[in-house]
C-alpha cells in the first residue's frame, strides 16, 4: 500500500503540469528552436515534429523516453540525456501551451 502511493506521489510530480516553470521552459527550449522552430511552431524539415500545442502528458513521456534511451533518436537522445526530471516537465509545460496545430475532436 504505501508502495502504491510512493509510485503514485512520484508520478504525480512527473505528470502535473503545476509543478512546472514555463519561464524556465522557455529558456531551456531556446535550443530546441534551431530544429523545431520558434516556440516549436515552425520545424526546420519535414521530419521534424511541431511541439507546440502537444499534450504535456505526451511530451513528458517521450522526452523522458529518449532520455532513458528506450525511444531512439540519435539527436534526441544526445538532446534528452542530460535533462533532470524538472526540465523535462518545464519544456513539456512551455510547449503544450503554445499555440499548435488544432483538430477536430
């Protein structure tokens, strides 16, 4: 039982976007913009993914996918590694609000 509410405590930290800093986010996504572009709105290449207006539950786990290295992108993981579990949710923060590509659901 108490084992349950640790996981559950530590991936609320994880997963709440209140936890976050989108100033810092911002700051730390400066370097992400020679690929996906100001504000992750404008990709430099088509492969590229847009990162504005993405989930942050989707944008935390992947980064924290190539992080680990489960998920593989050679500039991703190279990009990902040194990141603490705060940056990660600070850039997931920053760019799930940021104005993206919008769909019908």
């Amino acid at each position: 039982m108490i084992r349950a509410l640790a996981l559950g405590a530590s991936l609320f930290a994880v997963l709440s976007p209140a936890l976050a800093n989108d100033d810092a986010g911002q700051k730390k996504a400066e370097v992400c913009a020679a690929c996906h572009g100001p504000a992750g709105n404008k990709p430099t290449t088509p492969e590229t993914p847009r990162l504005a207006g993405q989930e942050y539950e989707y944008l935390v786990h992947v980064l924290v996918e190539y992080h680990k290295g489960t998920r593989v992108s050679p500039i991703m993981n190279a990009m990902a590694k040194p990141l603490t579990d705060k940056e990660i949710r600070d850039l997931a923060s920053y760019y799930s609000r940021q104005d993206g590509l919008t769909g019908k659901r």
